[in-house]
C-alpha cells in the first residue's frame, strides 16, 4: 500500500470522512452499522465515505458475515498515522467528534451483541 500524501489529504477534506477517520481513531475498528449510528447518516453514504478512505489506503476493510469492518489501513506510513492521532487528540473534545464518540457509546446492541455478529 502506497498512501501518496495529495491522496491522503485530499481523502481527508470531507467532515464526514473526518469522522469516521476520528472513531477508527478512537475505537480501533469499527463496523458500518456502528459508523452509521454514530454519525446518524444514511448506509449509503457512510459506505461511500468509507470506499474514498479506502482507495485512498486510508482505511482498511473486511467482511465479516455480512458486515464490513474498518479500521485504520495497519500500512499506514508512519507519518500518516501522526498527522491522524495528533489530529484527533485536538479534535476529540470538539463537535461534532465529541457526539459521534457519546452516540457510539450510547448505541444499543453493538456488533458483538447483535446488530452484525
């Protein structure tokens, strides 16, 4: 995986890239319907987000049974995953970070109890 610094930036100027970058931060992986209910978005559209992160070797993804987990790309250079933790150590306390972690805590039946075990 080659993450070019344009295509990193350039994945990360979106808010709601932003976020879902800022919970797998945050949580370490992360399935769609956790990032969905966090974010308060559509399916859809957090999977478009997270397909940018991903073509960008942001994210990282696989299935398990018919969810789609994400985390942060592990051949994420050095320098890129600084830029994301520093980032989101700043941001953490701010909106809407703040709610999106408070809405994920807050969700009923996380994966491993329901929603895509």
């Amino acid at each position: 995986m080659a993450c070019q610094a344009e295509e990193f930036f350039r994945a990360l100027g979106d808010e709601t890239r932003l976020r879902c970058v800022a919970l797998l931060q945050a949580e370490g992986e992360l399935c769609v319907c956790e990032l969905t209910h966090a974010l308060g978005l559509a399916q859809p559209k957090v999977s478009r987000h997270l397909a940018q992160l991903r073509n960008a070797g942001v994210v990282a993804s696989h299935r398990r049974g018919t969810w789609m987990h994400y985390m942060l790309h592990p051949e994420l250079p050095d320098w890129a995953r600084r830029v994301v933790a520093e980032w989101a150590a700043a941001c953490a306390d701010r909106a809407p970070f703040a709610e999106d972690r408070r809405a994920l805590q807050a969700m009923p039946d996380r994966p491993e109890k329901a929603c895509c075990a």
